[in-house]
C-alpha cells in the first residue's frame, strides 16, 4: 500500500487491530479445543469422574463421544503435534 492510502485507511486503524486481535484468539482457542493431549486429559478426568459416581453411565457416555469426536477430528487434520503443544 502506498502512503495516501495508509493516511486514508489511518482512522480505521483501531478496527483492523482488534479484528487481528480476535482472529489470532479464536486461533488459539481452536488450537487448545482440538489439542490430542487436551483431549486425552479430559477424557481421563471423564473416567475418573464415572468411577468416583460424580456422573452417570449415560452422561459418561455422552461426554466421551464429544471428546472422541474432537479427537478424531484433530488427528484428521494434522494440525496438531499431539505433545500438548499443538502445532
């Protein structure tokens, strides 16, 4: 861009930043969501929570096909490093 156009665009400045700024959060936030190790650990708290009677059979079961569903998911895209580190 030239610099008529920076000192045109200038005002909206403010707005092209936050918009940056919510992109590269909801990035981050899919990274954590889809993270394998996330995912596993979540999933272990799920079967520690059956075990201890803190949810039934069918709440149990239920939540772990979301998780296995977001792991699916995250292995299939290759996004994700496994290491709980993400990318």
């Amino acid at each position: 861009m030239g610099l008529i156009s920076e000192l045109v665009l200038l005002p909206f400045a403010p707005v092209r930043g936050g918009a940056w700024a919510i992109r590269q959060v909801l990035r981050e936030a899919e990274r954590i969501y889809y993270d394998p190790a996330a995912i596993r650990a979540e999933l272990a708290r799920l079967e520690e929570q059956l075990m201890a009677g803190e949810i039934t059979e069918e709440e149990f079961d239920r939540r772990e096909d979301e998780l296995l569903d977001r792991l699916e998911t995250a292995m299939h895209s290759g996004d994700t490093t496994g290491n709980g580190r993400g990318r």
